[in-house]
C-alpha cells in the first residue's frame, strides 16, 4: 500500500464515526418523510447527492418516489444512471419530460443554444426544460426532496434541511444540507452506490450537456455549471422564488 492510499484509509477511518451519525439521522429524516408527509418524492438530479438519497431510500424500502427531469439535453453518462438504478436495486425511476411544444418554440424563436446569449434566455430555457415540468410533477405530493448541499454553492449557504416551499406550496426537504462532498462520497464508496461517471472526469456538479464543463484544481464545486455567468445567477429556477433567492420561506426542524 503506498503512503498516499495507506493516508487516504487512515483519514476514512477516522472520518467514519462522523459519517455514521450523519447516515442515522438521515434514515431518521426519510423515515419521518415517508410517515408524515406521504406521497413524497425525491426529485432526483441522478447526481451524486440524489444517489445517496436514492441508496437510503430503495435500501429501507420507503414509500418515497423518486423522479428525474430528462430536459432532453442531458449528458448520455448521466441518462445511463437511470439503468444502473434499474440494475442495482430493480427499481424504476419516473421520468418527466417537458412539453415539446414549449420546447420547438423556444428553439423557434432563440435557436437551439440561445441560453448563451443572456442570463435571461438561459433562464427560460431552464424554466422551460425543468422548472414547469418539477411544477406539474409536484401537484400530486405532499413533499419533495432534493439533494441539496449548504457548501455546493454561495446561493446555498443558508439552505435549510426542512422548510415550507411556497412556490410549490407543499414541504422540502434537503436532508444532506449539512453533509460535506466528503460525506457524499465516503458514502458511495463505502456502500457501493452506482453514480454518474462524469463525476470522475471532473464534473462535481452537473446538468444540461451545453451547460456543464469539467472544473479545474482549486475552482468552486459548481464552476462548470453556466461557467459564463457570475456565481450568484447560478440556480435554474428549481430552488429559487420570484425574488431569486432559495426557496426557504418558513424553517421547520428536521
């Protein structure tokens, strides 16, 4: 064993108590969920995060749904964690589309890659291709779940494990919001959680292929998302309200 992997072991063993604790109280969260807040789902990115929460939910046998958006413009890598899922645990994930009309109008109208030209038409074509399908998803739950970190991003500094949406007008739930990317994969590892392998050419976070790049030594986990905007501009609607900011109306404890 070189001296590099034999400080890589020594660090998970030590780091493994804390993990443990983390994965308690997270079983205690989805076990709570999937009890006080039936139907829920996880809406799931296919990301690194969302196969954490898939793992704990399918491993427990929990009666949360779990959804993805195909935006049509995904990586294939990340298209083919859906078989893998299939494989692993024998359990389909929901797949939700946009409408293809809105979609042909948009390109119509802005060509194919317009979302380049304009923080405001990258933010319609993500409205477009994920924030009003999540919106039609979601009328039918009394809750959703994200995998959402507070140190993935500046916007997310604040995130809540639990809080009231008001867009949506039901429950969200971050239940790793306190977890570091560590955790994560620490996680994964150690469970042998299937995941996108993209996550091991350097993409940390990822989403549409024309808006996701691999990052560089020392950048921001979530540099290659829409890497030709500022920091603060980089949500897709998903997370935020009319105001911009994350959604996080009313705090409740987890």
């Amino acid at each position: 064993m070189s001296a590099a992997v034999a400080a890589d072991v020594h660090a998970d063993a030590e780091h493994a108590p804390a993990l443990a604790a983390r994965i308690g109280v997270l079983g205690a969260v989805l076990d709570r969920i999937a009890v006080e807040f039936r139907p829920a789902a996880l809406a799931s990115s296919l990301s690194a995060e969302d196969m954490v929460l898939t793992d704990a939910i399918l491993g427990a046998g929990l009666p949360i749904e779990i959804f993805t958006l195909d935006t049509g413009r995904l990586h294939g890598d990340t298209l083919a964690v859906i078989d893998a899922v299939k494989a692993r645990y024998g359990h389909a994930i929901r797949i939700v589309r946009p409408d293809e009309v809105e979609v042909a109008e948009y390109v119509a109208t802005h060509g194919a890659n317009a979302f380049y030209g304009s923080v405001g038409l990258r933010k319609r074509c993500c409205e477009i291709r994920k924030v009003r399908p999540l919106a039609r998803v979601l009328g039918g739950y009394r809750a959703w779940l994200t995998g959402l970190r507070r140190a993935q991003a500046v916007t997310r500094g604040s995130l809540e494990i639990q809080a009231f949406d008001a867009v949506h007008g039901i429950e969200k739930f971050s239940p790793l919001a306190d977890w570091s990317e560590q955790d994560v994969w620490d996680y994964i590892r150690s469970r042998r959680v299937p995941y996108n392998r993209l996550h091991d050419q350097g993409y940390p976070s990822i989403g549409c292929a024309p808006c996701t790049r691999p990052v560089t030594s020392g950048e921001d986990v979530r540099a290659g998302r829409w890497w030709w905007e500022t920091p603060e501009t980089k949500e897709c609607g998903l997370h935020v309200g009319p105001d911009g900011r994350l959604v996080r109306t009313q705090t409740t404890n987890a």
